[in-house]
C-alpha cells in the first residue's frame, strides 16, 4: 500500500511498520467474485419484477381510463357545458401532474 504525495522515509517507515499485517490482511479478505450464472439469474429476477410492475401499473391505466370515458359519455348525454368543465379539469390535471413529475428531475446529477 502506497501513501500519496508522500515523502520516501514515511513510505518505508510505514511499509516496515504496518506494510506485513496490511499484505496479510488482503490475503485473507480477497474478495470472491460469484459465477456467471448469479449474475444471469439476478438480471433475469429484474427483469421478471419490472415486467410485473409495468402490466400492473397498465392494467390500473386501463381501469382509470375506463372509468374516466364511461363517465365523460354520461357527462355528453346529460349537458355539454359539464362535458367541457370535465375535459379542462383533466387536461390541468394532467398539465400540473406532468410539470411536478418532470420538474423534479431537473439539476440532479450523479454524486461522484
């Protein structure tokens, strides 16, 4: 183990003093690597949940959207002025939905 921007005598001070035990102990703590077959099996485990998550989250899109058509075709039927205060109330919805979800996102960077 080398010190940075250090002077010659401490390096060897140091090597002579601490470097043996230093050696020993990343003998004994090596690292051990799994095989390749862990590594598959957990990209495919990933894999199998985001899958999960996306048909989940599209069914409950389906369902709200369902719902949200069968009542806009109600709302046309009975008065049109409460089918267009219906349609603006989910368009500033949607608009207020997009800049929250979307505005966060902007400045973050990666830690370094």
């Amino acid at each position: 183990m080398k010190k940075h921007k250090t002077e010659n005598g401490d390096q060897q001070w140091f090597d002579n003093q601490i470097g043996k035990a230093v050696k020993r102990f990343d003998d004994v703590h090596e690292p051990s690597v799994p095989e390749l077959h862990a590594f598959e099996q957990l990209v495919h485990e990933h894999k199998r949940e985001v899958k999960r998550k996306l048909w989940k989250e599209l069914m409950l899109f389906w369902l709200a959207a369902c719902f949200i058509f069968g009542f806009m075709m109600w709302i046309v039927d009975r008065n049109w002025v409460w089918f267009a205060v219906f349609q603006s109330a989910i368009a500033a919805g949607g608009i207020v939905f997009a800049g929250m979800t979307f505005g966060k996102r902007v400045g973050r960077e990666w830690n370094r």
